[in-house]
C-alpha cells in the first residue's frame, strides 16, 4: 500500500475516497497518485459533433478537482503526485494507470456519474471493481450527511 491510485472526477464521492486514502497513506507512509481521466471518445448530441469545446472543458474540470486534491494533501502532510489522463477512464484506472505508476492499491467513490451518463457508459467504479490489476477499495459517501 505504498502507492495509492485515487482517481477524480471532481465529485463528493471521489473526494470521499481521497480522504479515505489520506487515512490510509498516513497509517502506511504511503504516496498517493490522484489521476483524472478524461474520456477521449467523441461525443454526439442531436447530430453535432462536440471534439475540442469538450475536451478542453474535461481539462480545465480536472484541473480543478486536481489542484484542490494538492491543496487538501498539503494540508494534511501527504505526499500526492497529480495526473490528467486522456482515454478511456475505466480501463485507464482498472489496466493501464496501475501498472504505468506501480500503484498497488485503488480507492475509488462508489459513484460519480448519474443519470443518463451513466446509464449509457456504464458504471466506471464496477468496471474497475471487475478488471482491475490491483485491489480496489470502494469508498461510499453517506448522501443523508448532505
């Protein structure tokens, strides 16, 4: 557990699981990569292509949930090393991310996409849950807190 993978899409839940793995580097010394993974699979609505216009908008999204993940790891002495990712989030975060970093260890929201969204692309957590190369830990908010 000396490198932890937390991917973010900028949600309460994903947050959740950063500060799970926060009590968890702290228990281990561990490093903590936190990693958003923008989806770089074109998108169609009513017979328009959106390409750039989106991508950009995932980037500056990212950027965001990544500098406030630095910035909350700073503040409670962790070492965290940011990352944005352009791919397939599920398979990036279940194949590829673990094995390019050397994490040994997933901590993940239970969810972060509603909806529609979801409903088409699939849950990316239960992916991972499914195919990833190192054990995942799903941390799941209590939304009656909010």
């Amino acid at each position: 557990m000396k490198k932890i993978l937390v991917p973010l899409d900028g949600s309460e839940n994903a947050f959740a699981a950063l500060r799970a793995a926060f009590d968890i580097a702290k228990h281990y010394d561990s490093k903590i990569y936190a990693v958003s993974v923008a989806n770089d699979q074109s998108y169609t609505q009513y017979g328009a292509v959106f390409g750039d216009d989106i991508m950009q908008h995932m980037k500056d999204q990212a950027e965001v949930a990544l500098n406030q993940a630095a910035g909350e790891a700073k503040d409670a002495g962790i070492v965290l090393e940011t990352h944005f990712e352009v791919g397939i989030p599920k398979q990036a975060i279940a194949e590829s991310l673990p094995e390019r970093l050397g994490t040994t260890l997933t901590v993940i929201g239970k969810s972060g996409a509603h909806g529609l969204n979801r409903a088409i692309m699939g849950s990316t957590t239960a992916y991972v849950v499914r195919r990833s190369t190192v054990p995942v830990l799903v941390i799941s908010q209590d939304e009656k807190k909010h």
